[in-house]
C-alpha cells in the first residue's frame, strides 16, 4: 500500500544520513526546496522519474520508498499476512505456558522496563525494586559495544528471538538511530509489544516488523547484512544447527552473525565431582552446549569469540540453582558473544 506518511520519514532519513540539506537534495534533483519539504510532510508524492532518481541516490527499491511494508515484502520468500505493520509468517502462540507468559509480559510492561534498563533511563528494571537482571545489568557495558559493531557494519540488520530484551536492537538504536532493524519472533506478542512501544517513542521509518521462526527464515538467501542474536538460538523453540544455517544462508557474503550464548566450559564441567557431573548432564544437556561445532558446520569460517560475562548459579534461583545447591556445588557459567562472517 503506498503510504504517504511513510514516504516523507524516509525520504527525510535517508536525506539527513547523506548530509543532506533540503535545499542541497533538491539542488541536486533540479526542483524546489519547497518540494523537497512537501514530500517530507507527506503533502505530497514526487513524480514518478524523480521517484526513480530518489531510489538510486538512496540505493532503494521505490516499493520500499513507497510502501511501508514493501522491503519485508521484497526479501521474503513466501507470501505472509500483513497485520497492523507487522508481517505474520507464523501463526499466533497457542501453547498455554506461552499465551500464558505473553499475558504477563504485556501486563507487567516488560518492554518498556527493558528498554528503559538497556538506554540507563529512569523506570528499568533496576530501579524497579522487582528483581532485575544483575547478569543483564551488568552486560550492558559489553550490549553497548556490541551493538555499536553492529551499527559500524551497517545494511539490513534482522535480530532473532528479539524477546522482551529486544536483543541487541537497543544497543543498536543508541548508536545509529536510523538503523535498518528487523524487530523478530515467534511470538506476535512480542513483536506487536515492540511495535505499539517504538512507534511512540522512535517513530523510525527503518524498523520493521515480523513474526517468524529463525529455524525457517521466510527471507530469500542472501538478503541481510547482519543478524543479531541475544540469546535466542540457545534458548531456540526448534533445532539450534538448522537456526545456524538459516542465518547463514540469509546472510550476504561477508555478512556477520552476532550471536550471544552462555554455557558451562567442559572444564568447569570437569571442575565439579562426578555425582554433580552426572545429575547435571542427565536434567541439563543444553547447559553444556557450546555451538561452536554447529556454528562451523553452519558454513561460518571466520568466527571470532569473546568473553563478555562468567556467573555461578549461586546468584541465581533458577532449576539449575536449586539442583546445584542440592548437589552441594557450584556450577560456573561463562558468556560469549561470538563474531562470525559469511
Ligand atoms: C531468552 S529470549 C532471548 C533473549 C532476548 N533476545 C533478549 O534480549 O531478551 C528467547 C526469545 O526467543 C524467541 N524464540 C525462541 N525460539 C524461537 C524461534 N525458533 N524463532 C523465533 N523466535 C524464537 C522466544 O519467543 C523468546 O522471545
């Protein structure tokens, strides 16, 4: 659908990032600044030709120009349904403990607690007196860091499982506010949450919504400049290798996927008696997966790695905790963000 409204932030965007004036942008096309600042207030829509020569000196379809929904449309590999800005390529959660976990996110206004924490604003969870994060709270130094790497590489960024976190989004944001964000997850709660809560505060022409699955990513190959993981392939609803090699195969080469993952190193694993070995094992696998074999096989051969965090499950009182404390141990946990390029 051509938007007009949309026309005008995104022309003004992608005019600003270029350095641009109004009156240079419209030297530049041969019409009047007044033009210029009609299309930016949506009063009006170019001409078709010069419609082209924006999309060229932008290095944009005119469906994305034009069409709110027109770059999703443009890359996807299968049709979808398109509700209130947001491209549905997966049905709505019926899981009960799910809806469940959607209804208390929405009432307890987990985003915008989020959000608050991730930008150290007033009213995030760590001033909320209601159990924030301490692991998160302490991350976002290293969220910070990272999402800045992101934004340096620039292009179409799709984050993954972006949850109530938001994933690296955030971190992005504050560094490039026009980045070109694909805001996804299996939950439509989230990614409507995500939506109604930055349509107020950013109004970003760049970010674009979509619930999907990342074992199955609905994108043409090659299409995306870079992916942001936070989290989500390690706690993946579906198969952890076949979400590493979709990322891979939607990437453009020389593409990264940024992928952040905590597990227990095979030598804390060794550091702890047998008993608690064995337990942990038998009512914990996943905790000692470390991806990087599946990450390899996923085609990535540059993968860089650091530590960005070590916790023991003394800080926390997750199941994990409560076993550990009932074996009598202490279970060390160690965070990586890893770098790796197509
Ligand atoms: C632990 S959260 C990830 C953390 C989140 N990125 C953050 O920063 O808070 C996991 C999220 O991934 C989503 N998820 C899990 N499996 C998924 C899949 N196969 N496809 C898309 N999203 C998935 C979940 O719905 C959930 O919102």
């Amino acid at each position: 659908m051509i938007n007009k409204q949309h026309f005008g932030k995104r022309t003004a965007n992608f005019r600003r990032r270029m350095g641009l004036s109004q009156a240079q942008l419209a030297e530049k096309l041969g019409v009047s600044t007044q033009a210029v600042s009609k299309w930016e207030t949506a009063a009006a829509l170019p001409d078709v030709e010069l419609l082209l020569e924006l999309s060229k000196l932008y290095g944009v379809s005119v469906n994305e120009l034009l069409e709110s929904d027109g770059f999703l449309a443009h890359i996807a590999s299968r049709s979808f349904e398109e509700r209130d800005g947001i491209a549905c390529f997966v049905p709505a959660e019926t899981n009960s403990e799910r809806v469940q976990w959607e209804r208390d996110m929405r009432a307890e206004g987990w985003i915008a607690r989020n959000w608050r924490a991730a930008w150290g604003q007033p009213g995030g969870w760590s001033d909320s007196g209601n159990g924030g994060s301490v692991a998160g709270e302490r991350g976002r130094p290293n969220d910070l860091r990272i999402g800045r790497k992101i934004a340096e590489h620039g292009g179409v960024i799709l984050d993954i499982g972006s949850g109530p976190g938001g994933g690296y989004m955030p971190f992005v944001l504050q560094a490039d506010p026009s980045a070109q964000i694909i805001i996804s997850d299996l939950s439509h709660t989230v990614v409507e949450e995500w939506k109604r809560f930055l349509d107020q505060e950013l109004d970003s022409p760049f970010l674009y919504y979509a619930a999907l699955d990342f074992c199955d990513i609905p994108f043409e190959s090659c299409t995306v400049d870079a992916i942001a993981d936070h989290g989500g392939i390690i706690n993946c609803i579906g198969n952890q290798s076949t979400a590493l090699r979709e990322c891979y195969r939607v990437l453009k080469p020389g593409g990264i996927l940024v992928s952040l993952n905590g597990f227990v190193t095979k030598e804390a694993l060794a550091s702890l008696p047998d008993h608690a070995q064995q337990a942990l094992l038998k009512d914990y696998p996943s905790i000692f997966n470390n991806l990087y074999e599946d990450t390899v096989l996923a085609g990535f051969r540059k993968i860089d790695s650091m530590v960005t965090d070590t916790w023991t499950t003394d800080e926390g009182d997750s199941g994990i905790a409560e076993l550990a404390r009932d074996l009598g141990v202490t279970v060390r946990f160690t965070e990586y963000v890893r770098f790796c390029e197509k």
